[in-house]
C-alpha cells in the first residue's frame, strides 16, 4: 500500500474507534435510564441535522451531521412547581427565561402514565448510576483496549539483542569523528561485539533482561570481565571492561531526570557502548490495571492543568512557540498522529496497529476523566447536582425541616452556556492549532 492509503486508512480506524466510544459512552447512560424506568425519547450520535433514525419502542434511535458527541434524552430532567405540577416560573431576563424554557421543553414529551418515569423523581443513587454510565463505559473500553494491548499485542520492551555498537567513546554533548585519531573505542567495539548479537551471559552470570544486564554492566567500571553471545547460532566469547562514563539519569517515566534548577542530571557509572533492539513482549494480565492507572494518572493531570495547558496551545499557534507534545489536542490532530503511525513502512505492521490500539485506550481514558468535570453540560455537573440535592434532603431530615424536593438544576443553566461555549471555543482553537502548527511526536 501506499503511504497515503496507509495514513487514510489510519485516521479511519482512529475515526471508527471514536464513533464506537462515543456510542458505548452513551449506552452507558441509556441502559441503567432504562432498567430504572426512566422514559428515554432519544439516543442519538452526533448533533445537527438527523441522517438517519429509527424508532424503536418510545425511543427513537439515529446518526446526526456533526459527529462530535452524542446524547440520551429522558423525560423530566428539570423538576416542575411542587404544588400544581406546573412549569417552574421565573423571573424576568435573559438567563431565567431560558431556565423557563428549559423546563417546560423537559415536560413537553411527559404524557399520562409518565408521571412515575420523570428523571428528576429518581432517587439520588440512581440519578448517579445514570449520568456516571458514560464514563464508566469508557473506563471499562480504555481497560479492555489495554488488555488487548498488553496481552494481545505485548509491550515494547528492551530485549538482550545488540541493537547497535557505537564506535568511539563521547562525552555527553560531545561528537567525535568515527574516522578520525581522537575516536577511543568503546569498550563493546574493542571486544568486537555486533548488532544482531545476542548477549546470554556477563560475568558468568546468564543474562535474563535488558534491565537486568545495564544494572551490571553499571555496577563493573574498569572491571575486565567475561561475556558470551550467541552469533548466527553460535557462542562467541569475549572479555570487557567497562568504562567509567557519566551517563544520563532517566525518571520513572522514562525520559532523563533534571535537578531542581532544570539542568540535565549525569551519573558516572559503567559504559560498553551498546544499544538494545526492542521488541513487543505480551504480558501477564497483572500489568493491565496498573497500566490502565497510570493512564488515568496521566490525562488526570492534562485536565487538571487544562486552562494553562490551553494557554501554552494559544501562545504556540500564534507565535514561533513549539507546541506541547504533552498537551491536549483535537479529534483532527488524533487524526493526525494516527494517519502518521499507520504510515510509518519501517515500522512492523504489528507494533503500528498496537499504536493505534494504545491512542484509542488513552482517548476512552480522556473522555471519562472530562466528563467526570463537575460542570454542566458535562456528567460530573450532573452527578454534583445529584449529590447537593442529596446533602439538601439529609439536612432538612436532620433539622427536622420538610423534604425540599429535588434540586432545580434548571437553575445552572448560564453556567452551562458559559461553560459549553467555552468548550466550543477550546475546540476551534486546537483544531485551528492542529491545522497550522500540529503536535509533532515522532522528531
């Protein structure tokens, strides 16, 4: 295929992983609406214009224009007067006259019967169980995909395989002319080690892991010691002795540490002046929760650094600024990097499309740890108000007060138009970002 059949063919499979979550996120809120006999009118994917819908029972299902969410409508979200039944009354103004509209649309589609099956008759426990569905849905997909992940496909992990030799022993920062008088070979060149060797033991000791071999060599500056590989199916053995070298100090997340005042941190330690070849390894179905956390861990703090992870986004599409590879992105850079993944010809078909399984685990993880935001128009904003009408109910028990009825959550209607533009606005602003300065994750 070519090149760019194979990128189309990426954000396609991207593109369809997304519809599915969507979808899944939003049965995760219709099936509980269902079995607690909340009349649901609705399930649609996308906004704007209907494509398509059938009904099927009281619910219509169906695929609209824009695909970029989806929703459930059920029947009395928003409570009415207590006394008569009626639609709540508001005041004058702009923000309360959309409240009163809000509520009576919420009571349009309430018919005989349905005074049982209104949402906001719901016990508190179950109003929760409803609106976090969504993200529950897609925590279970984004650990079901890193199951597959892991197990299925395995984790690139640094094998005992030389993957290169280098030549000539360099400071760091430092280049030195393979060819010239001032190159001293390292000591794995000096032995006569390959690429494609297999080392099998290091000081009589048998070699088990990449992580385990780096610990020894480390720990043996200036100490000759025996090693044997296996070449073209055959034993070589040699001697080596490391050198003492400063080498870089690498974090738990992989990436090389930095003191205090952000400068590069070095260890002398010893150096053969060998690469490991990595391949993917499957592993057991312990490692998959653990994983699936420190996902979790990560978007967790992309969201909670959201406003100021927006801003460097800003600074960087309209300036010389870099952007954040870290940062957040669009669903059009999500298309981006897995058009760019599905591309890469070099790179084995089998670690491109456990990539792509990995981006779609991560943006399952991201759409449930959003919509955990305690902010209306997203679920958490719902649960909150859930929860205050139950902190409300138990305080009017406690003091011996009348039950004050359910929340009016009609009432957070400007703070969910403040807050739904704003998320409109964050969203043309990283695509726009996307489109002239995108993310570049691969050097």
């Amino acid at each position: 295929m070519t090149p760019v059949l194979l990128f189309i063919l990426g954000v396609v499979f991207v593109a369809l992983g997304i519809a599915v979550s969507i979808a899944l996120h939003e049965v995760g809120h219709l099936v509980p609406a269902k079995i607690f006999r909340v009349r649901v009118t609705k399930y649609m994917i996308g906004f704007g214009p209907t494509l398509w819908s059938r009904r099927k029972g009281e619910t219509e299902y169906g695929v609209k224009a824009v695909p970029l969410g989806g929703y459930v409508s059920m029947i009395g979200m928003y409570p009415p007067n207590r006394e008569d039944g009626s639609v709540r009354p508001s005041s004058t103004g702009m923000f309360q006259t959309l409240a009163t509209e809000a509520r009576s649309m919420a009571h349009e589609e309430v018919g005989p019967g349905d005074e049982n099956r209104v949402f906001y008759r719901l016990p508190v426990w179950k109003k929760v169980i409803i609106m976090l569905g969504g993200p529950a849905m897609n925590m279970i997909l984004g650990v079901l995909l890193t199951a597959v992940l892991l197990m299925g496909f395995g984790f690139a992990t640094a094998t005992t395989t030389i993957s290169d030799v280098s030549k000539c022993q360099v400071a760091a920062g430092q280049t030195v002319d393979p060819n010239s008088a001032d190159c001293q070979l390292t000591p794995a060149a000096a032995a006569g080690l390959k690429p494609n060797d297999t080392i099998t033991s290091f000081d009589g000791r048998q070699v088990t892991s990449w992580d385990q071999l780096t610990e020894w060599i480390r720990a043996s500056a200036g100490k000759q010691v025996a090693i044997t590989v296996e070449r073209d199916g055959s034993e070589v053995s040699t001697t080596v002795t490391p050198v003492l070298s400063a080498r870089p100090v690498m974090g738990a997340d992989g990436r090389q540490a930095t003191d205090a005042a952000g400068n590069l941190q070095y260890q002398d330690v010893g150096f053969l002046g060998i690469g490991a070849q990595t391949a993917l390894v499957p592993q057991p179905a312990s490692s998959v929760l653990p994983m699936a956390g420190e996902n979790i861990r990560q978007v967790a703090g992309v969201v909670f650094n959201l406003p100021a992870r927006v801003v460097g986004v800003a600074k960087a599409a309209f300036s010389e600024e870099p952007r954040d590879p870290n940062g957040p992105i669009s669903v059009v850079g999500v298309g981006r990097v897995a058009g760019e993944v599905a591309a890469m010809e070099a790179v084995p078909l089998q670690s491109r499309v456990a990539t792509l399984v990995g981006l779609l685990a991560g943006l399952n993880f991201a759409l449930a740890v959003f919509n955990l935001i305690p902010l209306l128009p997203l679920d958490g904003g719902h649960v909150a108000g859930a929860l205050y009408e139950g902190a409300r109910r138990w305080f009017a028990r406690l003091r011996g007060r009348p039950d004050p009825g359910a929340f009016d959550i009609a009432k957070l209607l400007p703070v969910t138009y403040v807050v739904a533009a704003l998320l409109m606005g964050m969203s043309v602003l990283l695509i726009y970002a996307d489109i002239v300065k995108p993310v570049n994750l691969f050097g």
